[in-house]
C-alpha cells in the first residue's frame, strides 16, 4: 500500500515558468511533510518542509502548499530555471504518532527547458 | 559542514556472493539512516539507529540483511547472500534530532550495487 503517491512521473516547464508538482498521501496520521531534490548520481536533498499546523511554507522560489482535508500537496517553483531539473520526491512522516520514518513517494523528474 | 561519506560508489557482485558499505555521517548526529532505492522508486528504509542502538529495523530482512553502528558514529550494511532482487541504490543518511519539525535527513550520495 503506497501511502505517498507522486502520480506524475515527469514534468517539463518552460524556463521562467511556474513549476507545480503535486503529492497525495493516504495517512491521516502524517502531520509532517518534506520535499526532496535529487541529482543523477548524488543523495537526495532537502528543499522545504510544512508542518501539518500551517498550510503554506515559503523559502525563495520555492512554495509548499498543503491542504489537509484533500490530503494533497505541492510545490510550487517560480520561476522555474534549468538548474531546477532534477527529481523531486515527497515524503511525509507521523511525528506526534510514535515518530514513525518518512515515507517516500516515487518522484516526479522535472525538466526545465531553456 | 562535511556532509554524510559513504562508500564505495558503485559495487558489482554476483549473486550468492556478499557485500558491505560503510557510512559515516554527519559530525555529531546522532540518529543514522540506511535506505534501499530500487530503480524507478522512493528510497525505502531498511533501518535506523539512535547512537549505536536499533530503533526500528522493522523493513530490513534480517535473513540475508545486517546493519551494526558500532561505538555509535560510523555505520556498516552487509548482505549476504545477495540476490538480484538487491540490485539497488543504498542511501545513508542521519539527522540531528529526530522526531523534530527542524531536523531534516541529510543522505549521502549513496552505493550502487548491481547484482548479476
């Protein structure tokens, strides 16, 4: 059972253009989510998180949306720029519930097009 | 900061035949990760440490998977006998804090084993 769904593989943008990927979670348990970078051939990177206590979290270009009741968020890259293509992978956890570990989804590969 | 060592990089074995990656994490953090990302998905965790102690290995399959993090600091996955199934990226990584808003994971660049 897959309780992070990333359920667009890929995503291409045009530079300088928003960037939205999109995550849904099965788990009303999760109160604590990320998003991750990864580069070809290096580990994943942290780039924001939200709490489930607020519904958006700003750093820069990046945003992340959630809305708890649709059990769904996402990031939003604006503007979008080519050194932003890499694969982003959600992943939430259950802090106030026995810390359990993040949960991965399968990434979505963004290509920002010059 | 010196970010999460692992190594080596890439490992090629046969089946039936063992192998071990080793990580060092971050100066200081005390909770240690190990994750399996097979090709195509999410990084899966095999098993964690909070010092040199397990806290839950409850994915790892303890029948040909073993993990030791001895005196707390660096960290040792070995499995024996690989199958191909094991054919995968494994991920190190550890944390300051766990179970905090602000204590994110921090990976390394990972192991590539490729069973034949």
């Amino acid at each position: 059972d897959q309780q992070v769904k990333q359920n667009s593989p890929s995503l291409s943008v045009q530079e300088g253009r928003i960037s939205i990927l999109n995550c849904d979670y099965t788990n009303s348990m999760f109160d604590y989510f990320l998003w991750y970078k990864k580069y070809p051939a290096e580990g994943p990177t942290f780039l924001i998180s939200i709490s489930s206590i607020k519904d958006k979290n700003e750093d820069g270009r990046f945003t992340v949306f959630l809305n708890k009741s649709a059990k769904h968020l996402s990031l939003h890259i604006v503007p979008s720029q080519p050194g932003d293509s890499a694969v982003y992978f959600c992943a939430a956890s259950a802090l106030n519930s026995g810390n359990t570990p993040l949960v991965f989804g399968k990434g979505t590969r963004l290509s920002v097009i010059a | 900061e010196a970010g999460v060592a692992q190594s080596p990089r890439y490992k090629i074995i046969e089946k039936r035949q063992s192998v071990a990656f080793w990580c060092n994490p971050i100066s200081g953090h005390a909770t240690l990760y190990w994750y399996q990302q097979i090709l195509g998905q999410g990084p899966k965790l095999l098993i964690q440490f909070q010092n040199n102690g397990v806290v839950d290995d409850s994915q790892l399959p303890k029948d040909r998977f073993s993990a030791e993090r001895l005196k707390g600091v660096d960290s040792t996955l070995k499995i024996q006998p690989a199958k191909l199934e094991d054919s995968a990226v494994y991920l190190c990584a550890s944390s300051l804090v766990p179970g905090t808003y602000n204590s994110p994971l921090h990976f390394g660049n990972g192991t590539r084993l490729t069973v034949t």
